[in-house]
C-alpha cells in the first residue's frame, strides 16, 4: 500500500529548505511592507506634497494618497491615489497583479472625474476604468521573478510615478472636487 504520494515524498526529504523557505516568505512580506513605507520619504521631496497631502498605510500590503480637503462629512477621505495588493502571491505569482489606483467612494464625483481624465490630452500613466467600481484609474504592477533585482525600476519608480502624476493632475481639479463635497 502506497502512504506517501511523489509530492509528500518531495517535501519530506527536502524539509529543512520547506522550513527555511517559509522563513524566506515571512522576511519578503515584512521588507515588502517596509518599501511600502519607504515611498512617503521619496513622496514629501515633491513641491506638490506641501499642498494639503497625507500618506496612508493600510493594512499590510496597500498605502495611498490623499489631500486633506478632499474628505467627506464624515472626515474620510473620498479620493484615494495608491497602490494595493503588494504581496508575493500578487506581485511575482499568478493571482492579479498588484494595482496602482485612483478610487473615489463618491460615485457621482468619480463620474465627474472620469469625464476630466478622458478630456487630458494623454494620460501618462494607467487606464480609466469603466467598470462603474469605486476605481477610477487603474494600472497593475506585475514583476516577473527574475526582475526582483530591478525593484527600483520596475516597481518603486512606476509607483511614485503614479502617485505623483495623479496628485498634480487632480490637483487642477480641486474646485470641482471641493465644490462637489459640499
């Protein structure tokens, strides 16, 4: 009678690397966590960030943007320009990429918004989304595991990228925004 199947044989001779693997995983997080932080540093250097921004950590994996006169009567913030889902499985495995975003939780003033990014002569970094979800703009990050070396570029840059491109340009809209919070 055949216990083990070719699987559990495998994991059962390679144990310790199994054990030293899920160590590797847990670090990977916490560092993906870190950079995640890290990019407020790179942020606040912009001229723009001085105009009423706040930096956001949500949960583990997600942090975003957002100005402090763009909040609701319920002092929460309405537009969001961030990035989700930073985790291994997302970021370098076969679930939905991590995501670059503008999300609204005010429908009427993303309708509003959608009809001013359609009207920018070329938007530079991601695509409307027209799925009438809380998302506005969205782009995903994917990185393939052999360009974990070219994190800086293939990751960190297009993040600041994204943030800062979407802060400047929103920015121009901030009566329209205001006066629709009103």
């Amino acid at each position: 009678m055949k216990i083990f199947s070719d699987e559990s044989k495998l994991l059962a001779k390679n144990w310790e690397t199994y054990q030293e693997l899920l160590k590797a995983e847990q670090t990977l997080r916490t560092e993906l966590q870190d950079f995640l932080e890290s990019l407020e540093a790179d942020l606040i250097k912009n001229s723009w960030w001085q105009n009423q921004w706040n930096f956001i950590v949500y949960e583990d994996t997600e942090i975003y943007i957002s100005n402090s006169n763009w909040v609701s009567q319920y002092d929460e913030y309405v537009i969001l320009i961030g990035l989700e889902g930073l985790t291994p499985e997302r970021l370098f495995g076969m679930d939905n990429p991590p995501l670059l975003y503008i999300k609204s939780s005010d429908y009427n003033l993303g309708e509003l918004l959608i009809g001013k990014l359609k009207e920018e002569e070329n938007l530079k970094q991601g695509d409307i989304d027209y799925s009438s979800s809380r998302y506005l703009v969205t782009q995903p990050l994917k990185v393939l595991p052999n360009e974990v070396e070219k994190f800086d570029k293939v990751v960190r840059q297009p993040a600041l990228d994204f943030l800062s491109y979407y802060a400047t340009t929103l920015e121009k809209y901030t009566d329209l925004i205001e006066k629709a919070l009103s």
